[in-house]
C-alpha cells in the first residue's frame, strides 16, 4: 500500500484571492527570514529557521486557486539527510463555495516513514493548521522569528 503523502486543510470565511494572497505572504505565517517571492510562475524563494534552508520555485500557479512550490534545495540541519525535501513539492488547493473558502495543502513526497516526517508534520500542523488560518482571520499569523543564519 502506498504510503500518503502529508497534507492539512481548513476552510475560512474569506474569498478564494484572500486566502491565495496570505498564502503567498509566506513571512506572515511561517517564518521571517524570508526572501523572494512565492506567487507567480518561476518565482523562486527560501525559507530559512536558523541552519535549515530551504530553497523553492514555483512550478504551476493558477490565481485563486492552486499554487505548486518545488523544493529546488535544502539543508535540514537535524537530519542524517539533510537534502531530505529535495523534489518534493508543496501543493496549494484553494476552492471557494457559496459561504467558505477551502484551503488544502499537500507535501508532496512527505510521507510516514522518511526521518522528517514526525518534526516536519509537527511543524507544518503549526504553520498550516494554526498559524495560517489565524493570519487569514485576525492578520497576524505566528511565525518562526529568527535570524538569515
């Protein structure tokens, strides 16, 4: 059986260009050293927590609805592997309904079983499952503040 990849949704009362828009403010929910753009087509950014860097380009992004991020590079610093996210992929869903909006992100390559799942599922329920949704509703998300390394 195939394992499946990690993946986290919720639904908000803002519209679909709302959510897409506070997605792409990548240093409003997940962290502050952040450097690029994460919106269009061929964008390329990196996230940075202290040692760990991870570099991304957008590889599909359909406004208001779907955005794919390609992890280009990394160094996760606390693995074995630190090249571990390497080709994996963020994948963003965004379908607006009559009264909610329906966010749903899957990492793509991110399974049970590889030595960052345990951390990188905790850490993506945070950034994801509170941090984001708490930007989209009050406007200010809880971000990783630390220095470029």
């Amino acid at each position: 059986m195939k394992q499946k990849d990690y993946q986290k949704s919720f639904s908000t009362n803002v519209t679909a260009k709302e959510a897409f828009e506070n997605i792409t403010n990548v240093s409003d929910w997940w962290t502050n050293s952040f450097k690029g753009s994460a919106k269009n087509l061929n964008d390329m950014f990196e996230v940075s927590f202290g040692e760990t860097k991870v570099n991304f380009k957008v590889i599909e992004a359909i406004p208001f609805k779907k955005l794919v991020w390609q992890v280009t590079g990394c160094y996760l610093d606390w693995l074995k592997n630190k090249t571990e996210w390497n080709g994996t992929k963020i994948v963003w869903n965004i379908s607006e309904g009559k009264k909610t909006t329906q966010i749903e992100m899957t990492h793509v390559g991110l399974v049970p079983g590889i030595e960052c799942y345990k951390d990188c599922e905790a850490g993506w329920n945070q950034y994801v499952g509170e941090s984001l949704p708490k930007l989209i509703a009050s406007g200010k998300g809880v971000i990783f503040e630390g220095s470029r390394g």
